[in-house]
C-alpha cells in the first residue's frame, strides 16, 4: 500500500467538527433533546449492527456517506419527539421522518466542508441487526451520540475529492 | 395534493432505459450471466424485504437513489461469479464486491440519463429482511431481474431535479 493510500484511512478533522455541531443542533431543534457526543473512534473492526439507519450520500468535492443509525427504541422515541406523537415504526412516515432528521444534520454540516458538495436525498433501512458498510478505501469515523431517548451513532465516511 | 405533485410520482421512461441495459451489460460482463427483466411495477406497496443491497446515491441533474437487492443465496452466487470464487457473506470483500456490481450498474447507466449526474460511493446493507425506503415524493420503480443465480431486483428512484 502507497503512503498516499495509508494517508486516505485517516479521516480529517476539519470534515467532522461540522458534523458534531449538527447533531446537537438538529437534535436540540427538532427533538428539544441535549446531545452528549463521546469521542469518535475508527470502524477499523468492521461493520456495526443496527435495526434503523438513515444514509446520506455525498458528491461534489467531498465524497462519502454518513449513516445515522440507530436501536429500534432510540428511533421511536426520536421520532416521537420530532413529530409531536407516537408513529408506527413500519409506516412510511416512520421512515419520512428518520430520512428527514438524516438529512436535517448533513445539510447543516455541509457549508461547514470547505467546498462544493453535493448531497442526495435520504435512504433508510429497517430491519434489525442490518450492518451498513462502504468501500474499504473511505476512511469511516464513528460519533457516539448520547441522548435521553437513547444512543445512536453518526458513521461519517467522507473524504475531500 | 398539486396536480404537479401527481406528475411527479410517475417516473420517467428515458430514466428507466438506461438501467434495463445497462444490468444486462454488467451481468453479461462481470458474472458471464444472461439477465432477463421482467415487467418494471410501481413500489407503491411499501417496501419489500431484502437479504443484501447495494445503494446508490444520485445528485445534480437527476437526483434520486438506484438500489440493487438480492436475497442472500443469490447475491452469493453472483458474487462467486464475479470475483471467481466463493466469498464469505461476512467479509468485506463480500460487500465490496456487492458495492462495485451496484456501482458498475448505476455507473454504466449514468451517461444515458440526459443531464449531468454525479453518483455517488455505494452502501451496501447486509441483514435479512431489511428494508429500504426513500422520501414519499421520489417516485420508484422496480425492476425484476432472473439470472440463472436466481432474482433480484432493481429499485429506481431517481428523478431529473
């Protein structure tokens, strides 16, 4: 492996102080929840499992994914925070909202990337246990995050282009 | 809801095209495999359940996501196909491999949808019977795909912006 190669497993910081104040904002905004986020750690060990995720794509300048996953009760609470009521897990609106919070935090952390990126619109896998995973030569950090609904995790696998 | 709105939940034909030819392209090349495709239907049930999914996220001109999903055995043995031997399920060869097929699918069809796209990384979700949705207003379509390795499916859900 070149050192050009070894130096793309290490993502920058400057790509991650963005997302860390999104997730509080957004959660602080649309949920009135406080956000403890502990250190982040590489996923060097392999995928992690999840039952709820929302995946936002990255072009442009910066490219990647970050992933917001999350346990089945840490999802319901959010969501019931975020829409002002209790919503059926296995509705669309369900996925809608867990789309739309995914989307909320990577459109806050995008002015804050240095450069033009583009961003597409939300995926979100149901399914419990699922692990999501992406090519090995993107660096990936893990945020833990740390709520009075629950934990989830933020996966940023982004790199400038 | 706008009658502007009610447009939107048709796809596209010229956006369909491209997809049709280009699985057939990659299976051809990649797994030595004829692919037959069948019908393309609405996903207006909901979601279907999957095993393994490749997701691709498109930005710019034409904005949306392309998911490829496979139950388990038949991502398997497209898999073996393509890198010419079995591979465990669990590794990340597998995925990489499941990421490059649906990356080689989303990137070969790219050219033909009349505007500039920027796709994205692939995500590949692995766990039986997740699922995958996209925001309620990109309209999706689903393309049934049978292989000798058996089917599989390819969800568009990408739109011109």
């Amino acid at each position: 492996m070149s050192v050009h190669q070894e130096k793309k497993k290490e993502i920058e910081p400057a790509l991650i102080v963005p997302f860390v104040q999104s997730v509080r904002k957004v959660l602080a905004t649309m949920a009135q929840m406080e956000t403890t986020i502990g250190r982040p750690y590489g996923k060097q060990k392999g995928p992690s499992e999840h039952d709820c995720s929302g995946i936002i794509g990255f072009s442009g300048k910066v490219i990647g994914t970050v992933v917001v996953s999350f346990p089945l009760a840490t999802a319901s609470k959010l969501v019931a925070a975020f829409a002002g009521d209790e919503v059926d897990p296995q509705s669309s609106d369900f996925a809608d909202a867990i789309g739309e919070l995914t989307n909320m935090i990577a459109g806050a952390a995008k002015p804050q990337l240095g450069g033009d990126a583009n961003i597409t619109v939300p995926s979100v896998i149901m399914g419990r246990g699922h692990t999501v995973s992406r090519p090995s030569d993107i660096p990936c950090l893990v945020l833990p995050c740390s709520t009075v609904a629950g934990e989830f995790i933020v996966e940023i696998a982004i790199r400038t282009a």
